[in-house]
C-alpha cells in the first residue's frame, strides 16, 4: 500500500446524489473489485492497481473549516469515492475531524462505510439532529464477500456494528449494492438493525472481469437480477424492512 499524504484545494464539493459530498482520501485500501470510484486514476494519474494506493488530504478538516462558512446548509455525504472509515482513518482521525466541525453547523449527515471503526465516532455521531449510518454489504455469503471484497471487513463485523448504533437510537440503512450472489440471505440478519434498505444492481463496466473469470455473461446476470428483485422484495415485505431498488 503506497500512501501519500497531500494538500487538496476544497473538501467539501457538490454532489449529484447528495447536496454535497466529503472524502477525505484518494483511494481505497479496501480495493473492492467492483468499485466504480477507480474512475478516479483517469484524473488522480495513479499508475498503481486501485487498492494499492491511498492520498491522505491532510488538510481536509482546515479546509472544510474554511469553506463551510460559504455554503448554504445541505446534506453531506460521506463518503462518494472512498470508504470514510478505512484503517487509514484511525491515524489520521479527517472523518472525526469533519463530523465535528459539521455538527457544529448543525448540517445534516449521510454516512457509508464498509468499517466498524464508525462506532468510535459514536458520540459524535448522537449529537447531529440529522444523521443516518449505512453499510454496504453485497452478499450474505463469506466465500463470496472474500472474492470480490477481499480486504473489507467481515459481514458479521458490519451486522454487529449497524446493531449497536440502531439500538442507540441512530437511524441507520444497508447498502446491497452492487448485489451479489448470496444476497438473498441478507434480509435474515437486518431484521430490527435497519431503518431502510437500498438496493442496486453490479455495474458491468467493473465487473468485466467477473464475467471471464467465471464464465458468466450479461445476459445470465440479467436473469440473476430480474430474480433477486422478485426474491428479495417478497423477504423484506414478509420481515417489515422498508427497501428500495434503484434499478
């Protein structure tokens, strides 16, 4: 892992899902296989493999400081091309540092991570009037997550952590996006730890890959899909989670 410690020009950008948007780090360590953020070597120049390198924006929580003077109140995102809560984060502490000068504005929060390291952030987190917490787990399945999630967090690890701030009284989601194999097993472990579920599809541009690997074609995940829709809405319904698809 090559990790570069750099100054941005702003921290706190327009977003086309959120009002804004924060990321505090260039790359991943997760390195997700499916990762539509890798977009991002075409205008960072990193000739590493993505997952390989992280840029540390050293001087986000200074920046935001500055900025967030400028802009009208709106929700932010956290994180749109990066996990927030990488283990770049305990040494660096840019995501803490943000959410304090955020709930100091009173601007409201949308957090998504894959980590369990949100829950050190916990007494920040309960001071925001508005905040929710996601996590984005693609499969129910282990031997899957470890195919196209190798280096994230355990689903178990994930579960437990929307447990504890949901039964803290923080409004929380799932992200199952991009849906996986091993998916329909999911609905079983959200029962009372979720307020809602978001659901989207693979994005076949970074799953090309996958496809070779593994013999499959868009046509065949064409038909997963169409099934896992029907599935997995008819087991939310039965268990009461709220959920929407985005495809």
């Amino acid at each position: 892992m090559i990790v570069r410690e750099i100054k941005a020009k702003s921290i706190l950008s327009k977003s086309k899902i959120s009002d804004y948007t924060i990321n505090a780090y260039v790359g991943c360590e997760y390195g997700c296989t499916y990762c539509y953020a890798r977009f991002m070597k075409r205008f960072t120049g990193h000739r590493e493999k993505w997952g390989e390198f992280v840029d540390v924006k050293i001087n986000a929580v200074r920046l935001l400081q500055r900025e967030i003077n400028k802009k009208r109140a709106g929700r932010v995102w956290i994180s749109g091309v990066c996990d927030p809560y990488q283990s770049l984060e305990k040494k660096y502490k840019l995501t803490r540092g943000c959410l304090e000068i955020l709930v100091r504005y009173g601007f409201p929060v949308r957090i998504q991570t894959k980590s369990p390291l949100v829950l050190r952030d916990m007494d920040l987190i309960e001071k925001f009037e508005e905040i929710e917490v996601g996590f984005t787990i693609t499969t129910a399945d282990e031997n899957i997550r470890k195919i196209f999630e190798p280096n994230a967090p355990p689903i178990e690890e994930r579960i437990e952590a929307l447990e504890k701030l949901h039964s803290s009284g923080i409004k929380t989601f799932a992200m199952i996006a991009p849906l996986l194999p091993g998916a329909e097993g999911i609905a079983a472990y959200l029962e009372r730890k979720v307020d809602h579920v978001l659901i989207d599809r693979q994005n076949y541009h970074y799953a090309d890959w996958a496809y070779r690997k593994y013999h499959l074609n868009h046509a065949m995940y064409e038909k997963f899909f169409k099934q896992m829709k029907i599935d997995l809405s008819e087991t939310f319904r039965k268990r009461g989670i709220p959920y929407k698809f985005l495809f």
